[in-house]
C-alpha cells in the first residue's frame, strides 16, 4: 500500500507561513512528478510530510495509506514505510554509512540481534545494491555522507531507499549535480521499486529524470500551493514556456 | 531530575556496589608527619623513600590549594584515611586472591579480560595491589610489570634511577601530596628493543569510605621498545567524597614507543586530581588516551616533554560531564627540539548541567626548529543547563615552526536528528548515534573490547534524556 494524500495543509516556520492549503492525492501505485520555481515549497513539503520538527503545521491532515500520520514522530512516520531521500543529505560525522544501511536494513525486516546469516545476506544485498547503482564497496567504510561529493551523496540516498522499500518515497531533486550515467542508474532504482505497493513523490526541475521514469502526474507548485495538475504533457510545457504562464 | 536517578542507579548496580571487608592495616584518618611515617614503616621502605615523603609532606603543606580551574575548597583533608591495606598477601594466582576482594574484581570482569586479550593484568584494591599478573614469555624477555611497592624492594636500581624525574614532588599540591602518600600503582619496564604486542592492564578500585586512593605508576620502555598500557578505575557510590591523587610518569627513551589508555568511570563523589606526564627522548612517540567519565571533580592534564629531536606526542581525550560534574581536563606539550611533533584532539560531552573545561597548552621552546603542533578541541553540549569553555593556550618561542589551533562548540543538530529519524531512528537512538558519532575519533583507537564498554557506558549514561 502506499497512497498519500494531503488536504488543506497550511504551515509556517518562525511565524512566516510557507504552505497556503496543498492539496494533493498520490494514488496506490503512482510515481508523480512535483515541480515548481525555487522557493514554491516543494522541499518544505516533502520535510513537513516526514515530519520535520521545525515545521509549524497549522491546519490540514497528511494522511499515508488511510492513517493521519501528522501526530506521529518522524521514526514513527519511517516505520509505517514514509521514505525521504534528502536534496542536500546532511553529514553525520561519526556515525558509519553501513550501520545507518543495518539499521534500516533490519528494523525493515524486524530483525533485532544481528546473525551471522542476516549480516550475510545483508552484505550480499547491499553488495547487489551498491552495483546497481555504480558505487564502490568501499564507500561501506565512509561516515554517512562524509566526505561524499553531491553525486554520491545523492547515490547513496538511493541506496538506503532500495534498502528500506519504503512503500511511499518522497525523492527531493536527487536528478540534480547527476551526470547522465548516474542519473539513469538512480533512475532505474527508483523504478525497480515501482509496483502496485508502492508510490513516490518526484520532485525536480528538469525534464530528464522523467523521461527515464515517466510519471502517471504531474503537479505544479508555486507560492506554497498547487497551482496546475496533469499528466506528462504538462513537462513539455513547462520546458517551453517555463512557469510565467501560471496563475498568480 | 529522572534521568539522573535512573543513570546514578545503574552506575549503583554495576560499580557503585561496595563490598565489606576487613582490612588489615588502616592509619588513622587523617594527615601528619607519623602517618607517612607509619606507611612508609608498614612497606618496610628504604630510608630515601622515607626521606623523600617527609620531604614531599613538608611541600604538601606549604603548597596553596590551587585557586585556578574546578572548585576544591570542599575538601577536607584531615577527613581522609591515607592507607588501607586490604590483605597482607600479593599474588600472581588468582586463586590465592582473598575471597571478597575476587569478588570484586570477578564482578567487575577482570579476570575475564586477562584470559581473552591482556599480556599482563594488574588490580589494586584501596591502597594495595593485590593481584598482579604477567604473561610468561615478556617475562622471560625481561619485561618487568609488577606493583609500584613490589618495584621498589625488588628493582631498587632502575627504580631509584627514574622514580620522581618526570614529576617531581614540587610540581604541584596534588603531586606532592601523592609524593607523601603514594602505595601501589603499575611499574613497567620494558627492555631495549622488546614490543609487547598486546596491552597490559591496571585496574583501580576505590572500596571504602572516606579512603583516598594515590597510586604511583612508572613506565620505563627502554631504546627502541615499545608497550601499551591501560588502567581502568571505578569506586561505589558513597555520600562522602573520596579522594583520587595519581601520578603517572611515563619515560620512553629513543625510539620508544608508550601509548597510554585510561578510562576512569568514578562513581560522582570522587575527587579525581592527577598529574600525568611523559618524557619523550629522541624519535620516541608517547600517546595518551584520556577518556574521562564520573568523578565529581576531574583535574587531569596529561603532557608530553618532547626532549629529543624527532619525537612525537599525540594526546586524544574525552570527557563526559554529567549532572555535578565539573571535567576540567585538557592536555599540554612542550617541544624542546627539533623537528619534534604533537597532535591533541579533546572532545568534551556536557549534560544535565555539567561542566567541561578544556585547557591546553603548547609551548614550542627556541631552537625546537621545524616543530609542529596542532590542538583541536570540540564540545558538544546537550541541553540548556551545561556548560563549556575551552582555554587553549600556544606558546611560540622558535620562528621556524607551526602551531595551530581549531575549537568547535555544538548542540545536537537538529537536521541530522532529522536525517537519523527519517531512516527509522527513535529520538533517544539518534541522539545516541550522534553522540557516540562525536567520540568515535577516540573511541576507533581502543582495543576493540574497550571501544565497545565505552560506548556502552556513554549509552547508559546517555540513556533517559527525553
């Protein structure tokens, strides 16, 4: 299962109100596309949807599969499989890259004690996973994004979503500092989870990132709300005319 | 105020316990010329022993309490008992350990850690070493690794030699005073050229009330050997405050290599005040690691003399200060030749109002050409109450050389208490991350049993900050 929807959502932080009433509906299933000008909100609303604790949520419901999540701690929000791969993932010094991909790995499989058959086959799968997505094994020793380059960082973003087979993922500009190779692989990541059980919120600028992932809607934001929807023509539009013929 | 119970209850359940015991010499409480006298007579020492107590005693007494860094004025030392002697016997088989006193130690997990990954255990118990240990093929290469007292009547010329030469009893308040007073402590002494390849441990135990605890420790590692050494300390949870007054010299001469590990974990009556210092002879390298947990009161410097051209000293530390904490600690070196080098890294956790001072110094003497230096200490502070200060301080009398200095003061951050919990992490399990994030540049240089206990008693510290 993995629909998601937001009614009437209003929110600010430190008094400024930065969503005016998003509505939005991602169905079971849907991957759809969220773009919009710089400073429309599009970040904030990924964050506020997993629960940022900056974030003052005024009025409005944000409700995964049914349940109204907006209550619940962002870890709770986690478990009921709520991913967000970050836009500028924050280094965590100290803390292994590998052990935040266990942690994921086995609360995912309800596993508490680490066997040496879970570890193993978790070394086999991350070994698959970091392939598929052209990073070294290597990166297994590094902090968590520490000392990454912005491509990296957005790479291994896609590798703790693959491990966590979130059944809604919330994918903010991870299209963005990829050259062509790297933007494919985590293109086909994103699509290997595709499925009946699963839906994503894609945010970005560009065009590129969908032609590989080619979603079932787009929504358009700006000044903290939805000001068009559609289907993918409404891409080819933006490319050409750009964001001057929306609504005020 | 919860939390603190919670955490002084399970410092109560796994060292606060105390177990009673008789022992079989106490002097009275209290400090004057005859109880020197009376230790000194009870060790059957040689008479410059004596001298030199006497002599350290007088400078004791005339010495002000320092009026820089932590509170002190609480203490009273006329309230102190200066011995206790918990058995008349030492031995190197554990089974000819007193009862009550295997008790503790077998609580504590000493013996355990002998068997799985030490070359050489040491335990002492208030005043005395009561069990002391060493793996047969160092001692047959001549690795000595006995009790400071033992050292004394069994290797008086290499004792006599070293003894007093790192820290004199002048030093300071703290140092003559253990000068005074000292009993038990580690002696180790490594032969030219000998590598001990797995560490050698002490362990300290404060079990009485109102005792004070002076152990002596001297590392010789003679030419071109080397040795790591760790101590591990922990008292019971009294209302009274103990006393703690250490000194450590360590003398690694040329092309020596001593690390040095502590990791202290006194219960939060303890007075922890301890002068610790090294001398590094041509191209020898001195390491401390200071990990620094509990305590009332810590004041503790370790520093390296780096006396011959080409030696290095590097000191990493830590320090928790919790609820009536005050960690003032921090790290000095001296570069007094050329092409000498040192790195500190001081990383400091403050909560439920503690507080951590940080002081360093480095001094980098004319004619220390080509020296370099670099102090780097971070604080991270985890709620409103604590505090932090750092005092770093660099002294530069030669031209041709480089010293730096970095300092870092943080909270937890928010967004990557974000990041963590968006991955699926409880508030209390990313803050723990986080936490433990911040220490592991320490922690990733201990032995791998002794990373894992660390990390598991900042858990619990950590553990019940909502």
């Amino acid at each position: 299962m993995g629909y998601l929807e937001i009614k009437d959502l209003h929110v600010s932080v430190d008094g400024k109100k930065i969503l005016n009433g998003i509505n939005l509906r991602v169905e079971d299933g849907q991957v759809c596309a969220l773009m919009g000008p710089n400073g429309s909100g599009k970040s904030t609303l990924s964050a506020v949807i997993m629960g940022h604790p900056k974030y003052k949520v005024e009025k409005g419901q944000i409700i995964l599969n049914g349940k109204d999540v907006l209550a619940l701690q962002p870890h709770e929000r986690a478990e009921l499989g709520l991913f967000l791969a970050f836009q500028n993932p924050i280094e965590v010094p100290g803390v292994g890259l590998s052990h935040l991909l266990w942690t994921i790995y086995r609360k995912k499989r309800g596993l508490e004690k680490p066997t040496p058959q879970a570890m193993a086959e978790f070394k086999k799968e991350v070994t698959a996973k970091l392939e598929l997505l052209g990073l070294n094994s290597a990166f297994m020793d590094r902090d968590v994004n520490g000392g990454l380059s912005g491509g990296e960082r957005k790479r291994t973003e896609a590798l703790q979503m693959l491990l966590a087979e979130p059944g809604f993922a919330m994918i903010d500009e991870i299209d963005s500092g990829l050259d062509i190779d790297s933007l494919k692989a985590v293109a086909s990541a994103v699509d290997s989870l595709r499925g009946a059980d699963f839906g994503a919120l894609v945010i970005t600028h560009y065009q590129r990132i969908l032609d590989y992932l080619k979603p079932d809607a787009v929504h358009i934001m700006q000044d903290g709300k939805i000001a068009a929807s559609g289907g993918p023509e409404l891409v080819q539009k933006l490319e050409k005319e750009g964001y001057g013929w929306l609504a005020k | 105020m919860t939390a603190n119970i919670e955490v002084n209850q399970k410092y109560a359940e796994k060292y606060g316990w105390h177990d009673d015991l008789q022992y079989t010499h106490v002097t009275q409480v209290g400090l004057t010329e005859s109880t020197v006298r009376e230790i000194s007579a009870v060790k059957k020492e040689p008479k410059w022993m004596l001298d030199f107590r006497l002599l350290a005693l007088k400078i004791f007494e005339q010495k002000p309490m320092p009026k820089w860094g932590a509170n002190l004025s609480d203490i009273d030392f006329q309230k102190t008992i200066y011995y206790m002697r918990p058995s008349d016997k030492k031995t190197g088989n554990w089974d000819d350990v007193p009862e009550d006193i295997k008790r503790t130690f077998d609580k504590l997990g000493i013996p355990e850690a002998e068997r799985k990954f030490l070359a050489g255990v040491g335990a002492q118990y208030d005043s005395e070493v009561v069990y002391h240990k060493i793996r047969e093929d160092l001692e047959k290469k001549g690795v000595i690794f006995t009790d400071t007292d033992s050292a004394l009547q069994e290797h008086p010329e290499i004792f006599k030699k070293h003894f007093g030469t790192v820290v004199p009893a002048a030093d300071n308040k703290f140092a003559a005073l253990n000068s005074a007073v000292w009993s038990g402590g580690s002696f180790l002494y490594v032969p030219a050229g000998v590598h001990v390849d797995i560490p050698l441990q002490a362990y300290f135990r404060i079990n009485a009330k109102n005792v004070g605890q002076f152990e002596r420790t001297l590392i010789i590692a003679e030419e071109g050997s080397s040795v790591h050494y760790i101590e591990g300390c922990s008292a019971p949870s009294y209302s009274q405050d103990s006393l703690h007054a250490a000194v450590v010299e360590v003398i690694a001469k040329k092309n020596a290599k001593v690390r040095y590990t502590t990791i202290q974990n006194w219960s939060n009556n303890v007075y922890n005040l301890v002068t610790k210092r090294a001398h590094a002879h041509e191209g020898a390298t001195v390491e401390w690691l200071d990990g620094n947990l509990g305590s009332k009161v810590t004041m503790k410097y370790p520093s390296v003399m780096l006396l011959g051209p080409d030696s290095k000293a590097e000191i990493l530390s830590i320090a928790y200060a919790g609820q009536g904490m005050n960690q003032d600690a921090g790290s000095k070196v001296f570069h007094f030749a050329p092409r000498t080098t040192s790195r500190i890294l001081s990383k400091s956790l403050s909560k439920n109002g503690g507080k951590s001072v940080f002081r360093g110094l480095v001094r980098i003497m004319k004619g220390a050409t080509g020296a370099q230096a670099h102090m780097k200490c971070d604080a991270l502070i985890l709620d409103k109450q604590s505090k932090s200060d750092t005092i770093p301080s660099l002294e530069i009398g030669e031209e041709d050389s480089k010293a730096g200095h970095e300092a870092t003061c943080s909270r937890i951050n928010e967004d990557q208490l974000f990041y963590l919990a968006s991955r699926g992490l409880s508030p209390d399990a990313a803050r723990n991350a986080l936490v433990l994030g911040f220490v592991a540049p320490f922690t990733k240089e201990l032995p791998m049993e002794y990373a894992i206990e660390l990390n598991r008693l900042i858990t619990l510290e950590m553990e019940g900050n909502g």
